[in-house]
C-alpha cells in the first residue's frame, strides 16, 4: 500500500536521511569531501523533483503482511 513521505521541502528530507541513515554514511565513505558534497548536492537536486504545491511527497510503499498460528 502506499505510504507517501511528506515533508515541507526536499531539504527537509535530505537533512532527516543525513541525520537518520548510516548507510548512506557507509557508502561515501570512500569520498573525498569534495566528492561528499557533490554528491549530497546530486542528492537535494534529484529529490526536488518530488516537490509540489504541497510540499516534498516522496514516493514509497509498504507491504503488509498477516500470519495465524
């Protein structure tokens, strides 16, 4: 089902996946900070092309499941 992420700006949800996914950290951590920066830049610029009249509604779906005993 889906499970959109509002937020009020993509700079709102980049700043929350800065802060809450260290994955991402893990992945760039080769980089240089040049590269980091450039990279979170890419990042903010292709997320703003889910900016709206309402704001950043990312795109994201849930599945959800029920098991009986």
């Amino acid at each position: 089902m889906g499970a959109p992420l509002r937020m009020p700006t993509a700079a709102d949800y980049l700043r929350f996946a800065r802060e809450s996914f260290g994955a991402l950290h893990q992945m760039m951590a080769g980089l240089s900070d040049a590269e980091r920066a450039e990279t979170w830049a890419e990042i903010e610029a292709e997320l703003r092309r889910f900016e709206g009249p309402e704001g950043f509604v990312g795109p994201c779906e849930v599945i959800v499941g029920v098991g009986v005993k």
